[in-house]
C-alpha cells in the first residue's frame, strides 16, 4: 500500500504532471480510487476518465510547462497536503497552488486543488 506521501507525489508528477496518456491512465488507476471526486476553482468532477480528462486539458494550455512540489508533503491522519508550482521548465512558476487529499484504503478518495 502507497504511503500518502507517495500518493501526493504520484498525483502531481504521474498524473497532472505526465504527457503520456498511457503511463498518466496506468497512475490513475493505482493513485486514486474508482469514484475518486476531484474539485478546484473552475468544477468538480468524479471518476478516473473525467481526472484524465482534466490533467489532459491542463497539459494541453501549458506546452513546455511542468508542475513541481514547493515544499514537503504534510500528512495529518488521512490527509495529505503539498504545494505545487507550474511553469516553464527551468524558468519561474506562472501558476501555484496547493492539493489536498481524502486518503481512504491505499487510494485517494478526494481531491482538492487550490490555487494561489
């Protein structure tokens, strides 16, 4: 079973972060479960498709961009929280924001994206 900080690390580099829509349904399918509910600022959607769908969208508005953790994965009972940036490889972060997650049985069960 995944730690929580391995979850946290997977959603954002395996999953938001992978260009490969292969290798990004191959971490989904271990990261998050069936009914996984996703939510940030623009919608809230359920389901291992429509997370797919999401990270795909998000890659597709940023070519040449990539997300990295901003600090350390924090873990209180079944949440994991961890900060992220997203920019140019190498350049500064055009976009930050932070995730949360609902841990439940290995998987993540909820998933909340703020931005700041």
């Amino acid at each position: 079973m995944a730690t929580i900080e391995a979850l946290m690390h997977a959603n954002l580099l395996e999953v938001f972060g992978e260009r490969d829509p292969d290798r990004r349904a191959a971490a989904i399918a271990r990261t998050y479960a069936p009914d996984v509910v996703f939510s940030d600022p623009e919608e809230s959607l359920t389901g291992h498709d429509a997370l797919g769908a999401k990270a795909q969208s998000l890659l597709d508005q940023a070519p040449g961009f990539v997300f990295a953790a901003d600090g350390p994965v924090h873990v209180v009972d079944d949440l994991g929280h961890l900060s992220w940036t997203l920019g140019p490889e190498g350049g500064d972060p055009v976009v930050r924001g932070t995730d949360i997650a609902l841990v439940r049985d290995g998987v993540i069960a909820r998933l909340y994206t703020f931005l700041r």
